[in-house]
C-alpha cells in the first residue's frame, strides 16, 4: 500500500514537470509527510483537453457514500480489481488524475527486530513521480446545498523486484508515454489495465530513514536524510 508520501516540489516545478496549462489550486507548502486527510496536489484533465493542477482530499469518498468517513479507508486502490469495485469504478472510468509525489515511504521488516525499519522510496533522478490517481466529487446527503467534497485515492501494484524486500506492493508509477491515455476521461478504461503493472527496477531506489517519520507531527525535509548507522540496528 502507498501510506505516507511526500510532496515538496514547488508550483512551479510540478507545471512544468507535468505540462500544466492552469492552476486550480496549488500547494500551500511542501509537505514531507502527507497522510490520509491531507490536502494534496492532483494533475487532472478538463472537458476542454486542458491540464490542470488542483488540490483534492486524500481518502476517496464514493459520490454513493452516506459519509465521508470511508474515505479513511479508501486512501489506496488495488490496480487488480479497480475496474470492478463499486467505490472506484465510476472513477477509473472518468475521472484519473496523476499524484504528483517526490518519493512515498514504507515499512520494512528486519530479522531479529521487533520494529519495522521507515525507508524512502524516490526517483533516482530526483524527478516528481507520477502515481496513478483516481478523484470523486461528493456531497453531504444529510446536509441540504452541501458544498462538494473532492478527494482522491493512489491505486497501487504488486512490487517490482527492488521494492520486494520492503513490501509486496507499490504505487502504480507512470511513465511519461502514460500520461496523456491515462489523463483522457473519454478514452477506454479497458485499454489502461496494462498501465496497472509494476514500474521497471530503476524506476526507483531507496534508503532507510529514522522513525521520526513514523509520526505525522514531524513534517520537515531532515524526514529524508538518511538515517544514521547506529540507528538502523
């Protein structure tokens, strides 16, 4: 699963990364520790064939849903079955944004210690990556002229052989050549399932970093040094 990840790259940056024609909203400030509930930057692709940066909710909230609770349970979703599950497929059919992340972090598990051990998983090349998305829009049923609720979900993929000693999934990556099919809500949802697969073993690499990650009240850029030697046993 994708749980905690990091967005720090500038405005600026994530527009030109990303090809960006107009800004909806942007990030107010680098956020080396996002977790579910989050205000998160978003691409997303406009009736008019536009690119668009906006910020959405993570946790996604099912237009259907009585309340927005679920959304705490539907921060992630399985590339194998998002197609078929009634609390993503509307989405996955017309509504697929990118999620712009400068790297997400996991929990590894280490023989003889009784703790997992926090690493940082980026892009070699220090570039945003591209994590597949999936965005709602939802209303409040019990509360008449509710205002819309927007919030978003990474979709996630078995792991590729450098992450498989970390965790036995990952966010689902997309490679540049994705983005315009994946962005496009009048193509075929049936022609992405082969977006839905491990990224390449360079497409990321990692290292481990300390538990100070492990609480959402630290929320700095020391949250990816890599972590001391003395620390790591």
């Amino acid at each position: 699963m994708c749980g905690r990840f990091v967005q720090a790259s500038s405005p600026a940056l994530l527009l030109e990364h990303f090809g960006v024609d107009e800004t909806l909203a942007a990030p107010e400030a680098p956020d080396y520790n996002v977790t579910p509930r989050r205000e998160v930057a978003v691409v997303i692709q406009r009736a008019d064939g536009r690119r668009a940066l906006d910020r959405m909710r993570w946790g996604l909230v099912p237009s259907w849903a009585k309340e927005a609770a679920i959304g705490d349970r539907l921060i992630n979703a399985r590339g194998e079955t998002v197609a078929e599950k009634p609390s993503f497929r509307r989405a996955f059919a017309q509504r697929r944004c990118i999620v712009p992340a400068d790297g997400f972090y996991e929990w590894m598990a280490i023989p003889g210690r009784r703790t997992k051990q926090p690493v940082f998983i980026h892009a070699g090349t220090g570039q945003p990556l591209a994590l597949a998305g999936l965005w709602e829009s939802w209303r409040d049923p019990s509360v008449a002229d509710a205002p819309a609720l927007r919030t978003c979900t990474i979709i996630t993929t078995a792991a590729n052989r450098t992450l498989e000693p970390v965790h036995d999934r990952m966010p689902v990556i997309l490679g540049e050549d994705a983005w315009l099919a994946w962005l496009d809500p009048t193509g075929d949802p049936g022609a992405l399932a082969p977006l839905l697969v491990p990224a390449p073993e360079d497409a990321v690499v990692f290292h481990e970093v300390t538990t100070a990650v492990n609480s959402p009240r630290n929320n700095d850029a020391s949250l990816l040094d890599p972590a001391p030697p003395e620390t790591l046993f």
